[in-house]
C-alpha cells in the first residue's frame, strides 16, 4: 500500500506531525517520510550501503511505523529515526556478509569515466569522520542546504556549518590526493 | 569584509552566493545516487499488530 502524504501535512510542526502518526494517521506517516527519507538514505550511504540502500531506507520506516508508539518525545523522532537508520544498515550488511553476497552496484546513467568518479567521490565521503560523512551525503547526494540539514538531524546550524565547512575541507583534501596519485 | 573562503562556504551552506566549481562537480556526479522512491508499507502493516508478534517468543 502505498501512502500518501497530503498538502495539509506539509506545515506542520513536527512534533503534531509525530503525534498524528502515532495516533494513527497513516498520511501523517507519510509526511513524514517525505522529510525525513532523505537524511536516512544519506545515513545509509554513509555508512557502505549503496545497492541496498533503497532497501534500507524502505526497512527503517518499516521498523519505526511499527515501533512509532514506543518513543517516548516526539521532539526526539530525528535522533530516533537516525539511531534506527544505523542499527538497520549494520543489520543489512551483517545479513549480505552471512549470505557472503556482494550488494550489486545499481547501474547508472553516464559515461564510464563519470561513474568512476561519482563512485571515487562516494568512497572519499565514506573515509571521512561520521560526522562529516552523513552531513556531506546529506548536503551533496541529497541536495539538502545547511539549514535543512539542521533541521531533519535536530543539530544546532551550527555544528552543522562547522561539519560542512570541515568536512568539505577533507573532502577536497582527499579528492586531491587522489588525483595527484593517478 | 567577505572573503573567498565564505563566498565558498556561502555555497556549500545554502547554495547562494557565488557557486563552487568543485562543489557543483561533486553534486553533479552524486546526484544519481538520490533517494528517489516512495514509501510503501506492506498490505498487512499494523502497528499493534507487528508490534506483537515481535514481542512473541522466537521473532526477531
């Protein structure tokens, strides 16, 4: 089934927003999805998943519809959601590793020397510290702004400028060391 | 007085200001990796219910 996330969820604060979908309200739900699907895919890519990470994603809402009932602060479903994000991904790799299968790397459009460096670029953001792999997947994969990035991860804009900023200054650092070994 | 490094930094935060060449590069290449698909909860999907039978003894 699929769910819908209506107009007249998308200004209301979170905590309503989290409420309402404890008390059962399945667009609500959805609204929720609609923000939040993007922070927990770039937790998921943060942390190794890449062909599953859709899969990861679909698992970790799966999990926190299920569990909704169980949080105790709405003012929390940020943190909430992200711990759940990265207990799923562990889950998920341990699971392929068990089964000693490879995630398949999805096909992308492009040329070949694009795909090498979109994938050179992703591995780069994965050896950076946590904190500045998740902001910059959110930032660069997702397309989320600064302030945006405060907001679905419940971090002051600060800490998150100061992620940006250092992580990217890493990144760069990275990037470059790369091409000079080629 | 602004410098070259905030006007940089101006992009990475809100994507104003005058945008960086590698910056744009890197969201150019990662943007295939975008999450992009709708959430679909399974037809059966209750959430007393789910709740309870992983409560039951030998679920996960």
């Amino acid at each position: 089934m699929s769910v819908d996330h209506t107009v007249e969820h998308g200004s209301i604060g979170l905590p309503a927003l989290v409420q309402a979908a404890r008390s059962g309200d399945r667009a609500a739900f959805g609204e929720l999805y609609a923000r939040f699907a993007g922070m927990v895919h770039s937790i998921a890519l943060a942390n190794g998943a890449t062909a599953d990470a859709d899969d990861v994603v679909q698992e970790v809402f799966f999990r926190a519809f299920r569990r909704l009932k169980t949080l105790r602060s709405c003012d929390a479903f940020a943190s909430w959601i992200a711990a759940i994000a990265r207990n799923t991904v562990r889950d998920v790799q341990r699971q392929l590793h068990d089964r000693s299968e490879p995630a398949e790397e999805p096909a992308v459009a492009g040329s070949q020397h694009d795909e090498l460096e979109a994938r050179a670029a992703l591995e780069a953001i994965r050896r950076l510290p946590k904190a500045y792999r998740e902001t910059l997947m959110m930032r660069l994969v997702e397309g989320l702004t600064g302030p945006e990035i405060a907001e679905r991860a419940g971090l002051s804009p600060a800490s998150v400028r100061v992620n940006l900023h250092r992580g990217m200054k890493r990144l760069r650092e990275q990037l470059r060391v790369k091409t000079r070994a080629r | 007085m602004t410098t070259t490094d905030d006007l940089i930094d101006e992009y990475v935060w809100n994507r104003a200001g005058e945008p960086d060449v590698e910056v744009r590069r890197l969201e150019a290449l990662l943007a295939r990796y975008r999450h992009r698909t709708p959430f679909v909860l399974p037809p059966d999907a209750n959430d007393d219910e789910a709740v309870r039978r992983e409560d039951e003894p030998g679920r996960a």
